[in-house]
C-alpha cells in the first residue's frame, strides 16, 4: 500500500541525509522526487501544487532545532528527519480534519443513510460493514436493498444480512424511491433505528443515475449520504466526488479497496478537492474490515512510520482483555505451550494480512525490502499444531522426537522441514517471552502482556529502550540476525554475523573464560 508515495519520500530524504542546513535549491532538488511520485500516484495536480508550495515554504522559513529532549535526555534531529516531518504534518493536514461522525437523529427518530456510488466500487460490501460497526455498538440496522437493476445485486446484499444477522428489506418491481419510503414504515413498525439504503451505481455517472438518487434523497430525506470509490481509479474518483456532491450535498466518502492500491492518490485528493471529509476506509474484504479514516495514521504509512494507534484500536477490538492478561502472565513466564502459540496466530489472521500488520508496524517497511509475506505460512503453522495431540500440545517437549515430527508433518499434508522450522521459531519465541518476562525494562513492565501497547513507544525513538538488554540469542530466535531461529513466520530477517566473526567471538571467550580459571587457580595456591 502506498508504495509509490513512499519511494518518493525515502528518495528525498536520503538527498538531505547528511546535510547540516536546509537551503532552498537542496530543498527543491528533494521535492523534485516528491513531485514525481505525486503525480505518479495519481494525486489531483492541484492538489499536488499546493502540497509542494507549503512544504517549500515551511521547509525553508523555518528555524531547524536539531536538539530535542526525550524522556530527559538530548536527542539529535536531522534537517532530513525534519523535512520529513513538515511533509507527514502537510500530508494529514491535506487528508483532515478528522471527521468521521455519522449524523444520527436525537430521541427516538430513525437515523437513515443513503450509500452511493459507481458500479464495482464495493458499494454493497460496505454497506454490509457499516451494518456490522452499527450492530456491534448497539444500534438495530435495517438494510434495504435498493438496487434493482444489477443481477444479484439483491441476492448479495441478502446474504451479507444474513451473515451478520441483520434484515434486509426489498419488494420486487417496486421503484427505488418507493421501496425506500417503504423501508422507513416497516422500520417503524419493527422498531429499527437505522436504515441503510443500498442505491444502484452505474459504470459512469450519468442522468438517470442521478435523478433516481435525487429522487430517493427527496423522498426518504438522509441524514448522512456516504459516496463509496475506489481508491485505485485515482483521479477518477476524484471527478465521480465532484459530480455526486454537487448533485446531491455528500456527507462524507468512503474509499475501499486501499489495500489493493500501491498509489494512494484518492486518499490525498478527494478531501482537497471536494471538501468533503473521508469518513472510513475498507481494508480487505471481510465485514469486519472497516476502518475509521485518521489522516495521521494514512500520512505515518505514506512516509513507513506505520500507524500505531491504529494497529492499537484493531487489536484491542479483537482481543478480550481478560483473557489476553491470563495469557500474558503464562507467556511471560515461560509457560508457553503449542495452545498459546495457536492463540496468538488466531489474533494475528484476525487482523489482516501479515503485509498490511507489518506495514502498520513503524520502521517496518525498510527492513521487509522484497520479503513475501505469505498470509499461508500462518495456514501451515496452525495445521502442524492441529495436528499434534492434546498431550503435545501443552507438553512441547514431547516434539524432540523424529516420530512425533514424522507424524505430525504427515498428518498436516506438510514436510518434515516445515515442522522442524516451526518447532524452531516456537522455541524462539519462548525463549525471548520468557527473557522479556525479567527484564526490568520497558516490555518487562508491561501490563499482562499487552502485545502492541508497546508499539505506542516506537514513534517517539524508543526501539533501543524497548530492545536494550536482549542478548544475541534473544534476537537470533527472533529472526533479527542470522540465526536458526526465526520470529513470526514469514517475518523479515535481517544479515547476521559471519561466520567468522562468530568464530573470533567463541575463541574471544574462551580465552576469557581460560583466564578466569588461571586467576582462580592462583588465588587458591595463595591460600
């Protein structure tokens, strides 16, 4: 996601790395990049304009404080860090205000909204997602499908209700704007208090696209109208906002499909251009991928600081905390069996692809370079665990023996390699939970273990406070040098030592250690 943007930003900060001031002509030279993947993005020219003139003009009239204090000590900011930073703050100020309230009518009165938007641009799915975020926060949502004229566009919407458990209101050969109107009595009657109107979209906006929505508007009067695009038509999408806000006054858009999108340059016009806030953004094509638009959050991924509150907000959304505090305590202090692993892959499949939560991840997105994270190594893992007994599976010892690994990987339709691989990163990570259950540092005072509230930290520069204190095999099991290890599979590692490094380091000590022996030897002889 974003990766056209992304190279840009890194392309311009690695010409001011090095650089002690910021004058106009280095300045330029660095926007020149930005420029270029702008437009390659398929950001509105416009947009891209003034987007440049501010950085330029904030960049260069401003006094650069290349010393900061953190947490009591003087840090040292680069001109090139700080460049960075005036395009993250520009970026979310291009994208924001946040806004993504949804109007909803005081006392008792049923709050209605109306989805719009092209043909294919994922209109239905996220209809049935913003069900899903109403029913889970109380409310009782009616759906109504409204859009007679595309083949089984009824039949989808039909059975997203009832994967969800929502009724979905239609009337065959009936007009959309009288089966709207319709729609509300029957809401009244079963006591709902949201409907959601599910329109038709045509493959371009034309006029009797438009004057069948006005109509609807006219007749069922929306509190909120949310246009859906897709995010990877670019300045197409721009030009679809225009036309149905000026038609019919938007309340806000909703991009879907980022997650397929290397551009991004929807997500950094629409709001410039029309006005009109970005309320949420689809992810991924679960009901349950729907995310609220924080352009902070979109403008960290852009420039590969990842987006920590948000990781954060997901993750919380999916764990029960009680239980994720028992866990905490177990895997902390070693008790870390083949259950508790299977746990914490469920939670990680839960929320997204391992892509997507690694770019979510801060300073993630240089240390993955070309590394393919396969959403199917997770698939694997959990078969080989299934596939072990109940005895094996809290007694991870058990697993040392080639019969066991022999059934095992036989059973799960996997190799004898594969399992030997995962047996290794499991132990890893043991090892690595058990160590960071005693330090006394950062993760060693983390309430129950809460996985990624420590993520919270990264921003601010604190990689080394989180990570000071490990010893190298902490971070061979890992994945983080070259050891045998490995962390989350599919996980980016990083080059360790050579082999003769390592070796210098085995002889180094055992000179040290054949020292201490003649030392001791010494002192005794002295007695």
């Amino acid at each position: 996601m974003f990766d056209t943007l992304y190279r840009g930003f890194k392309s311009a900060k690695t010409k001011l790395t090095g650089k002690t001031t910021l004058d106009e002509t280095q300045i330029k030279e660095a926007l020149r990049d930005v420029r270029l993947s702008l437009l390659e993005a398929d950001v509105e020219f416009s947009v891209v304009k003034t987007f440049l003139k501010n950085v330029q003009e904030k960049a260069v009239g401003e006094l650069v404080t290349t010393t900061i204090k953190h947490k009591g000590e003087k840090k040292k900011v680069s001109p090139a860090d700080h460049f960075i930073n005036i395009c993250h703050d520009e970026l979310a100020a291009l994208m924001g205000p946040v806004d993504t309230s949804i109007n909803f009518k005081k006392g008792s009165g049923i709050t209605t909204i109306m989805m719009v938007g092209l043909q294919g641009a994922g209109k239905t799915t996220t209809t049935g997602k913003i069900a899903n975020k109403l029913k889970a926060e109380g409310h009782k949502p009616l759906l109504v499908a409204a859009d007679i004229y595309r083949p089984a566009a009824i039949d989808q919407l039909q059975v997203l209700g009832r994967q969800l458990n929502i009724p979905v209101f239609t009337i065959p050969n009936v007009a959309p704007p009288d089966l709207c109107e319709a729609a509300l009595r029957e809401a009244r009657f079963d006591k709902h208090d949201v409907v959601i109107f599910d329109t038709a979209g045509r493959l371009t906006v034309d006029e009797a696209l438009m004057g069948e929505l006005s109509d609807i508007k006219d007749r069922a009067r929306p509190d909120n109208i949310f246009l859906v695009l897709d995010a990877m038509t670019g300045q197409d999408a721009v030009t679809t906002a225009k036309s149905f806000d000026q038609r019919l006054d938007l309340t806000g858009c909703i991009l879907t499909k980022l997650d397929g999108d290397a551009r991004g340059g929807a997500a950094l016009s629409v709001k410039a251009v029309t006005g009109k806030p970005i309320k949420f953004l689809g992810v991924g094509e679960q009901l349950d991928k729907l995310e609220e638009f924080r352009p902070e959050g979109l403008a960290g991924r852009i420039l590969g600081f990842g987006d920590v509150v948000g990781l954060v907000k997901d993750f919380e959304g999916i764990v029960d905390e009680k239980q994720a505090e028992e866990d905490a305590k177990k895997i902390l202090s070693g008790d870390f069996n083949f259950y508790t692993f299977l746990e914490q892959i469920k939670t990680i499949k839960k929320m997204g692809s391992l892509k997507d939560l690694f770019e979510r991840m801060p300073f993630m997105k240089d240390s993955m370079g070309n590394v393919d994270l396969d959403d199917k190594q997770l698939d694997k893992v959990e078969a080989i665990i299934l596939s072990m007994t109940k005895k094996e599976r809290v007694t991870p010892e058990l697993m040392s023996q080639a019969s066991r690994i022999r059934r095992v990987a036989h059973g799960s339709g996997t190799t004898l390699q594969d399992v030997r691989a995962m047996l290794q990163r499991f132990h890893g990570m043991r090892r690595v939970m058990k160590q960071v259950g005693k330090q006394p540092g950062l993760l060693g005072q983390l309430p129950g273990f809460k996985q990624l509230g420590m993520l919270k930290q990264l921003r601010g520069g604190a990689m080394g406070d989180m990570l000071g204190g490990m010893d190298g095999d902490a971070f061979a099991s890992l994945g983080m040098d070259g050891g045998g290890g490995g962390g989350m599979p599919g996980a980016p590692r990083r080059k360790g030592p050579s082999r003769a490094e390592m070796q210098a380091r085995i002889a180094a000590k055992k000179k040290r250690r054949n020292a201490s022996k003649k030392a001791s030897k010494a002192r005794k002889k002295k007695r």
